[in-house]
C-alpha cells in the first residue's frame, strides 16, 4: 500500500527557504560592501586632510624662512635693500622629505602706496582740527632743482607737487589709465561726502543696480580698486603692478627697488629711457647708497620727498607641495626699521584667480552704470543718508558683486585697516 505525504507543499517550502538564504547572503555581501567603501572614503578622507595639513605646515614654514631670510639681511645691510640681495633671488626652491616650497620676496616699497593719499588729509586734520579737510594739489614743501625759478614740471623747477595724489595721478596717465580713478580713490578712502574734483561719493554708488557705499577708511588690498566707479579691468590690469595697499599712510618709496615706471611718476619730465638706463645699471650691480646718490645720478637738484634706499615691508608669495598636494601662501611682512624685529600682518591661503569678464559684458555694465548715475543726479540724491541702506545685509552685497558684473560693486569687506598682526584670510 503506497502511503500519501502528510506534507504536499514540502518540496516549494525548501525552495522558498533556499531563496530566503540567498536574499540574506545578497543583503549581506550589499552591506558589507557598502562598509568597505564607507571605510575606504573615511581613510582617504583622513589622508587628504593630514596631507593638507602637512602642506599647510610646509607654506609656514616658507614663511619662517622668508623671516630668517630677512632677519640675516638686515644684520648684514640695515642700512640699503636692493635687489642683489639674497632675498630677492626670484623664485627659490626648497626641497623637503616627499615636497618642497617656492619662494619668492618682493619689496612692497617699490611700488606707490594708495593709502598714502590719506596723509595729506590726517596733517591737515591735525593742523585745523577739520575732520572734512581734502587733499589738494598744492605743493606739500618739498622741492627740486635750481634757483631759475620756473615751474614747468621739469625736475630742475624750483618747486614741484609731489604729494601722493600728485604722482598717482602721473602714474595712471603715463600707464594709460584716466586719472579720475585717482579722485575716485581719495574719494572711496576719506570719511566725508564732499567730492574731490572729479571724483565720487556715496550718492554716486547708490545709483547702481546694486547700490553700495565707499568705504570710508584704507584699503586692506589692492584688489579693492575694482569698486571704484566705473574702474574696467583693463585699467586695472594696468595699474595693479604698480600699486601696493599698506597700513602706514608715510610709507617711502624705495628707489633701489622701484620700476623705471614708478620712478617717472616720483621725477616729472624726466625721459622714460634715461630712467630705464638707470634702473638697468642700478639692477646690474650699482645700487644706490642714498636718496643722494640717487638724485644725483638722475640729474636732480635739490631734495625730494618720500623716497628712500631702504625697505621695511615685504610680501612673501609661497607654492608648497607634499606628493601630489598643493598649498599657497601670500603673506605682508613688516620689519622694524631700528631692531629688525618682524611680525605677519597678513596673511591670504588662497589662489587669486581674477574673473574672466567679456567686452559685450562690459558694455552692458558700463551703459547701465551712467543711466543710474545720471538718473542719480537729476533727482538730487545728495540726500541720501546712510541710513537708506541699513537693511541691505553687507554679506548680500559682496556676493551680488561677486556673482554679476565686475563694475557692480560692493563695499570694502575688511573691517579695519591692515594694522593687527597676523590677521589671515581664508578666501579659497
């Protein structure tokens, strides 16, 4: 007698159960792949930033022996800096276990201090106790040449305006640049609101799309003379390698260091060839020894101020690499001039990458620019005070510069002058 199964479906139980363990054998390897490639990043993770961190430590460490570097030069020659010196070799390399940093040392004196422009108006403010006095382009007392007596702008007139605004202005027409940018910039540093000859104050800022104001106080970079109204940046990239944005309003121009272009702009009428001839021989092993010597040399009589043959600020540019990792690092050294005691009073992480803007841009910007500042005009928006733009976040107004048109612009985002030390900024 054939006996029955108790169980008729014994035979699909044991298939659903063998397809139960491969489901769970399936999670299983899912999961544990999921953990192996989370514990993969996670340690990539952790090498990235340890290698960051190195390549961090390796950029400091360019900066240190940019200091020491510095250090040994003014125990050796407190007197003069020139480029002949160790310092100013361009583009030192230095190798460490697995990378290495370039170095490279500029002297920050041998280009024109826009925030000089404030130092005119500081004496007179001490003078008259006027908290509104400007800057003019009266003669501040120094002088150059012979007894002839005729001020025709030659380096041998007897007198001769050489204060800061001045010799911006030269410098930006002899680099093709419109001098009412220099209005403009005495304009965007000084705290009042009545315009400098050509220049422009608040009202006119207010009439762009994206409305700001200037900044009242010194400029903490270079790169913040590309708010200035209507400044293109082609007259900018002209400009730029020219200029330098330091905390002392007194800083002198070094003359062993300075272009022939620089020092044109600080000897009205003097050749453009005579002075190329003269930095190529100075640069050739002949510095100079004095502002005298100097003097002498170019053919000037008499005494010109704001130049001199030594240097107390530098900027320190450095590449670092650990493996296949890269750091920078652009730090403003100033050194003491009487004990060659130094401190780093700023320091920027960053790779500057200037913003690519077309011509057709350009144009649109700039006509909508002159619409708004004519409209401005004719409704008298002298009146506006700061208080129109309160609820405008600062922060919104640096990113709508930052994202639109490089002529729209914002105010400076630097709270203070460059005068704390070791002020860093992280931009990248």
């Amino acid at each position: 007698m054939r006996l029955t199964s108790t169980y008729p479906f014994r035979g699909q139980q044991q298939g659903v159960a063998l397809i139960s363990i491969l489901l769970i054998v399936v999670i299983a390897t899912v999961l544990g792949a999921a953990m192996t490639t989370e514990q993969n990043f996670s340690i990539n993770r952790a090498r990235v930033s340890f290698d960051q961190s190195i390549v961090k430590q390796y950029a400091l460490g360019g900066e240190e022996l940019a200091r020491q570097i510095l250090r040994q030069d003014f125990i050796d020659s407190p007197e003069v800096d020139h480029l002949g010196e160790q310092w100013a070799v361009p583009g030192d390399v230095f190798e460490f276990e697995d990378g290495e940093i370039e170095l490279q040392i500029i002297d920050l004196q041998s280009r024109m201090n826009v925030n000089g422009l404030a130092s005119t108006e500081a004496n007179n403010n001490g003078q008259n106790g006027s908290a509104n006095s400007q800057l003019d382009d009266s003669t501040n007392g120094s002088t150059i040449g012979s007894s002839n007596g005729s001020p025709n702008g030659s380096p041998n007139s007897s007198t001769q305006d050489n204060d800061t605004k001045a010799r911006l202005i030269r410098l930006f027409t002899q680099q093709g640049a419109e001098d009412r940018h220099v209005h403009n910039l005495k304009d965007w540093i000084d705290a009042d609101d009545a315009n400098d000859g050509l220049g422009a104050e608040d009202y006119a800022y207010l009439g762009l799309d994206k409305p700001y104001r200037t900044a009242g106080q010194l400029i903490g970079d270079i790169s913040e003379l590309r708010l200035l109204l209507e400044m293109e940046p082609q007259q900018f990239q002209l400009i730029a390698p020219y200029l330098v944005a330091l905390p002392d309003v007194q800083i002198e121009v070094n003359v062993n260091t300075a272009s022939a272009g620089v020092l044109q702009a600080l000897l009205p009428g003097t050749d453009l060839g005579t002075l190329e001839s003269l930095v190529a021989d100075r640069d050739g092993g002949q510095p100079f020894e004095s502002t005298s010597a100097f003097l002498v040399q170019a053919g000037v009589q008499g005494v010109l101020n704001g130049i001199t043959v030594r240097s107390e600020f530098f900027q320190v540019s450095i590449k670092a690499r650990y493996q296949d990792r890269f750091g920078y690092l652009t730090s403003i050294i100033q050194r003491d001039g009487t004990d060659g005691s130094m401190r780093v009073i700023y320091r920027d992480q960053s790779k500057k990458i200037l913003p690519k803007v077309t011509e057709q841009k350009l144009e649109n910007t700039q006509a909508s620019t002159r619409t708004s500042t004519r409209t401005l005009t004719r409704t008298s928006t002298r009146k506006l005070t700061r208080r129109s733009l309160n609820s405008v976040a600062p922060l919104r107004r640096v990113i709508d510069v930052l994202a639109g048109p490089v002529t729209r612009r914002t105010t400076s985002v630097a709270t203070s002058p460059l005068v704390a030390a070791t002020t860093e900024r992280h931009n990248g």
